[in-house]
C-alpha cells in the first residue's frame, strides 16, 4: 500500500524544523547544561526512567507547516515491515509532507536495535513514492560517543534559515551517560537538517553542538536559539 500524500492526509498543519548549510552533528527533561558533560551529583543514582511508548502523542512533534500530517496506523504498519523487527518505528514522529522539487514523502524516525547499544540507535529516513529510503544523517557526535540514545522528544519542520529550500527539519533526542551517578538522567540533543539545492539534508555539527550544550529541550527554544 504507498504512502499517502500529504495532500490526502486531512489533518491539522504543523510543524517547526532548523537552519544553516554544511554536514557534521551532535545531547528532554534535563537541566541547563553542556550537552557533552551533565553536571555531577552527589545524590545516589536515580532509578532509571522507562523510555516513552511511541504510541504516547509528543506536544512538540504536532504538525506545524508544510502540510505535514501524520502517518495513518495502515501506513505505520507497511513502513515497520519494509523496515524489519530490528527498527521500532515512532509512531508519533513520523509524517508525509511535500517537500520543493520532490513531491509527496514520508519522513520516517525509528529506532534501530543493535546489540551493544543497550537501547539502540535514533534513525532519521526520507521514504520516496517509489519505496526507496534516504537516511538523514546526523552531524552530531553521539553516534560514536559514549552516550546511549534514550528517546527521541521532537520533531518540526520549517524553514528555519529562510531559504526558501524549506522545510528544514528539527530533531530533539534524549541520551544517557551509560556510566556514573547521572547515568539514568536523560539530557537534550538538537540536530537540525537543513535542506540545500536539489533535495538534500545537511546538518551542521557546529550548530547541534552550540544549540546542544544550551541545554534546549523543546521545539520553540530552538526555533528562538535559531533566530538570533
């Protein structure tokens, strides 16, 4: 069954996403800090908390623009097979939308299980009317860090850099230590794809790291961060 277009899909619009142009990357409910060293305590180590359910609605990753809508249970359901049982598919942060130059597509957020990422890893994907994925790849540093992706908090979409190549796009993701008395404590990491000439995503390590170590934890805090 393809994925709809956003144009079939009558919902609400939404969406908010990020801004810049080069590649490279980069750490919700954590306090203001660096996102490469959360602060240390002297408390005992807290009880770990349970990771979101993807079926639990996120306020932050509603629909804002570009007629961005959100996938149907039917269509979740054919993206998770095409993907396989090692990616769980975030229900509530993936969209269609139309995107300049490239039509109707599917914008995919799952997480991929691997056997020593104790929670897996965040993906990005782009899914094509065609069926064939483009993976947005991040500019941050957690992938080879010793951070374990957590949850992934927000998603936005919007022409961050005002462009005109919008929508950019916005991703809040929460990691953990892995090791210390802050190990069980997620902390923000922003990575925002910036979209370039001919259909491309870039994202800007410079940019995840700066807006990163500001600590934001929401969609509009970035959306302010970007602005100045």
């Amino acid at each position: 069954m393809p994925i709809r277009s956003a144009s079939q899909l009558g919902l609400t619009t939404a969406f908010l996403l990020l801004s810049a142009t080069a590649c490279s990357s980069l750490p919700t409910n954590a306090p203001e800090q660096q996102a490469s060293e959360p602060p240390a305590t002297t408390s005992p180590t807290p009880e770990a908390p349970t990771p979101s359910s993807n079926t639990a609605p996120q306020p932050d990753s509603q629909p804002q623009s570009y007629d961005v809508q959100p996938l149907t249970p039917t269509e979740i359901t054919q993206v998770a097979k095409e993907l396989g049982a090692s990616e769980e598919v975030f229900s509530e942060h993936s969209f269609s939308l139309k995107l300049p130059d490239s039509g109707d597509v599917a914008f995919i957020a799952s997480r991929s299980n691997r056997p020593n990422q104790p929670f897996g890893d965040l993906v990005m994907r782009l899914r094509y009317p065609d069926g064939k994925y483009q993976p947005l790849v991040p500019a941050n540093q957690m992938q080879g860090s010793a951070w374990n992706f957590w949850d992934l908090k927000a998603v936005s979409f919007d022409d961050f850099n005002g462009d005109g190549l919008g929508p950019d796009i916005i991703a809040i993701a929460e990691y953990v230590t892995g090791a210390g008395p802050e190990a069980a404590q997620p902390f923000p990491i922003v990575t925002v794809q910036f979209r370039e000439p001919g259909g491309f995503f870039t994202a800007n390590a410079e940019i995840d790291q700066q807006l990163s170590d500001q600590g934001l934890s929401t969609i509009s805090e970035v959306r302010a961060a970007l602005s100045q």
